[in-house]
C-alpha cells in the first residue's frame, strides 16, 4: 500500500518535470487509505519558490479537511523533504513522511536541499545568507500580546 | 534604515496577534530600499499551517516583481524565521534577513520553533515525525526526465 502511494508521487514528480510547471518532485497526502491531496512541484507556474510539492500538497489538504493541521495524515514524497517542506510537515503536525530519493540524489540533480540542510547547522550570521540579530526595544511585543490575548487559536 | 524596516515587521507581528488571523509575527521585503510586500501570519485566517509571516512576504513579492527568485531583496523578520521560512528564504536566494526575536523566544511562547530545529540534526527514521526512505525501481525517473529536458528552467 505504501509503494502505491509512493508510486503516485513519483508519478507526479514526473509529469511535474515534462510539463515544466516546476521541478521532478510529488507529493501525496493520506488519510485513512484515501488520497486527500497531490500535487507535483509549481514553482514555475504558480511563480513561487515555495511551490514545492510537499508544501503544495499540505496546503490542498488543509483546505480539503477544513483544518490547519492534519493529525493522523500521512505524507508520501517522491525525494526526501528539504528543510523547508520539513518544517511544513511538523507545522502540519503529520503522522509520518515515506519518500523515494534522498537529498543527495537531488543534489546530483543540481537542486539545494542538501546545501540548505548543511547551512542549518552555520552561525545565522555567518551563512551563505546572512541572518542578523538588531536588537530593538519593543521586540517582544508581539509574544507580550499574544500571551494576553485570551481568545487566541493555538497551532 | 534597517531598524524602520524591522520596526514595520513587529508592528505586523502585533496586527496579526490582535487580529486573530494568525501568531505573533510579521515580514516585510525590502528593494532599492523600497518596501515590495509584508505580511503577518495568516496561519489562521488562511487555514494553511505553511502562511508564516516571511513565506507569505516572500509569496507576495514574487508575485509583485513576477520573478520566482528575489536576488538583491533583503528581509525583515520579526522573529529568527523557523526552519521553513530558512528554507523559503534559500529558495527564493534572497540577499540578507534581519530579524528582532529568536527561536528561544518563540519556544518561550510555545511555538515549535527551536524543537524543529533539534529534529533536523535527528537520524530521519528516528524523528517523531519518521520520515521513512521506501526503495521504489523507478524512484530516480523524474531526475532523468529533468535531467533530458532540454527546455528547462533552473531555480
């Protein structure tokens, strides 16, 4: 069952690819046995470099279930999650991820997932992309307000 | 300069906590010193746990300047962005990120921040969210249908 799944990005991933909507990568999402959400990369056409298929996929399930999180769903991708599409799955808060390639065959493919994944680890200012810290006085005010507001939606 | 700019991403933040639209946080992307989009987090009001404050200022610039990649952009983050949105920031090849909070201080609110972090530098299978590799005979297929397309576009 997993295979098929599985099977089904790959799928996708190709028909991403000869399209040219974006990059060769899909991703499926699953509950209870049943396809919620697929989608293949749409970088290129929807003119957005967070069109990843994982993200793409999260986000058509989200709007199915109704729900901003999607407990006890399952993640099929056909090449191990970047570091972003990573952070979209805890944020998710999936059950489990099953992928086919890794971030090594995708960076044979000249793609930055492993590249992203070593900067993870520099000093936010000493990476590629730098990150700096200012430091300004009112910074904590919006988690001042947030743990003051007692009708919040937590996720 | 950059503190005006960074002060305009927390007074977003702060909209977006009292709003109840999404969490405490905001973004705002920055041209020739021209502000191109900002945003809050509309985790909520979106229904998409991937609507961070800085995905969707990246969303919305690329949109603005019709270009998948925002080179020579600089943006401005309320909060250390979230594995995610460090993702997101790579892909769109952004030039710099100032932010005014950090991952710990997220944490300190409840936000999942830092603990995603951690997850990265866990053994994928042993993650709480497993991300488990399935050996499929086809996996490699959509990197050799890129890798033939003669007509591709690079991101």
């Amino acid at each position: 069952m997993h295979q098929e799944f599985l099977q089904k990005a790959i799928d996708l991933a190709v028909e991403s690819a000869k399209s040219g909507q974006g990059g060769p990568y899909g991703a499926v999402v699953v509950k209870d046995k049943r396809v919620i959400a697929a989608s293949g990369n749409k970088v290129i056409s929807h003119i957005d470099p967070t069109a990843h298929a994982e993200v793409m996929a999260i986000r058509l399930a989200c709007k199915e279930l109704n729900d901003f999180q999607l407990p006890g769903c399952i993640l099929y991708s056909s090449c191990e999650p970047c570091p972003m599409c990573l952070g979209a799955i805890y944020w998710a808060r999936l059950a489990k991820v099953y992928f086919a390639c890794s971030r090594y065959d995708a960076a044979a493919a000249n793609f930055d997932d492993s590249f992203i994944y070593d900067e993870i680890s520099v000093l936010p200012h000493q990476r590629r992309i730098a990150m700096l810290h200012l430091n300004l006085p009112n910074a904590m005010q919006p988690f001042k307000v947030w743990a003051e507001k007692n009708d919040k939606v937590l996720y």
